[in-house]
C-alpha cells in the first residue's frame, strides 16, 4: 500500500475521501483530486463508507472496458521530463509561538476615551516569524515551474503529476483513454486528469515511441 499513500492528499484542509485509502469491492484506491490509483486486493476487505454510492459507481466506471495500444516508455520519459525540473525546491521546517498560535499576528487592545480599538499586528514575540519556515539558504531539490505542462496528443497535463505517475511505477504503461492519462502496472492502475493549461505555461511533448 506504500504506492498508494504517495497519492493522497496531506493537507490538513483536504477533503475526507482524499485523506487516506479507501477500499470499492476488491480494489484499494487512493486519490488527491487529480490523480487517482487502484491496486486490486489479495483478500476480502469491508469497504469504506466514504465515498458515497454515487461516486463509488462513478469511479467503477471509469476503469470498466479499458482497452489501449500505443503506450509509452517511463524511463525515456523522465529522461525527457528531468531536463525541465529547474525550480529550486528549498529546506522548509516549523517554528512553534505560543503565544500567536502559530499565526505571526496578535490582536491589540487600546482603549482611549472611552472607546477600545482592536487591530491585529504582528507577534512581538516571534515577530510573525513562525509556522512553515523557508529557508531560502538550502535549495535540496529541483521541480517543475507550476506552469509547465506535459502534452500527449493534444491534452495537457501538469508536469509533476506525470513525473510523480512516472517515478512510482518504473514499468508503468501509459495511454491516453476517455479524455485522461490512463496508466497501468501489473499491481496498479489509474487515471490522471487532463489540465485545460493557461495562457503562459511551458509545454513538453512526449510522443508515443519516446
């Protein structure tokens, strides 16, 4: 299940059904709302209650009748892919404040002639300097712009989405079905849906054979 862990979504605001793994009939699946994978299962496993039957049936049917030729090559991919990673990615880490809850800022009260006025001003204790810190010192990786897409016959795709598919699987398969990234291993399978891209974005074009 460690695979399908990579494909959920880890922040605390997320939604519930894309918070951990979930099971539909003999199948675990794992989703962030743009990628969504399956693994079938070797035992019988209760499902889950969340989703709720409408999705469930949705998401059944979007893997019901796949068929697919032309795939293409994880590894000439990310090849291609890698050349375009050169975003600095930098050292993040979490300094706690009390007194500001984490925020940076606190409410001031100040009363004057009768009247009291409130207004929220930066944390004199942390001097707003707390939660996720960057450290713009350490660059500890490179990535993609968020900008730059990936392009297979005619549909766009965000780059790290493709690059996370990519790096998971080393012997994935890829097609393009029912107007998305179909991908398959002999263990997974899944979709990735397509981005209607902007109007500055850098595009990649992986062909079937590349």
């Amino acid at each position: 299940m460690e695979n399908l862990k990579k494909f959920i979504d880890k922040k605390t605001n997320a939604n519930e059904l894309y918070k951990d793994i979930f099971i539909i009939k003999d199948h675990a699946y794992a989703t962030e709302s743009h990628i969504l994978v399956r693994k079938k299962l070797q035992e019988n496993t209760p499902e889950s209650e969340q989703p709720n039957e409408s999705v469930k049936s949705n998401i059944l049917s979007m893997f019901a009748g796949v068929k697919y030729n032309n795939v293409l090559k994880a590894s000439e991919s990310l090849k291609i892919l890698s050349r375009y990673k050169t975003e600095p990615i930098y050292r993040t880490y979490e300094k706690r404040c009390k007194a500001c809850n984490n925020s940076g800022y606190v409410e001031f009260e100040f009363c004057y002639d009768g009247k009291t006025y409130f207004e929220d001003c930066e944390c004199p204790v942390c001097m707003g300097n707390c939660g996720t810190i960057t450290d713009w010192n350490n660059i500890i990786d490179y990535g993609y712009n968020f900008n730059t897409l990936v392009k297979i016959e005619g549909k766009l795709f965000k780059a790290e989405f493709i690059d996370l598919v990519l790096s998971t699987f080393s012997d994935v398969e890829i097609a393009i079905i029912k107007q998305m990234l179909y991908f398959k291993t002999d263990k997974y399978e899944g979709f990735l849906m397509e981005n209607l891209g902007s109007d500055e974005c850098v595009i990649i074009e992986l062909k079937y054979g590349s």
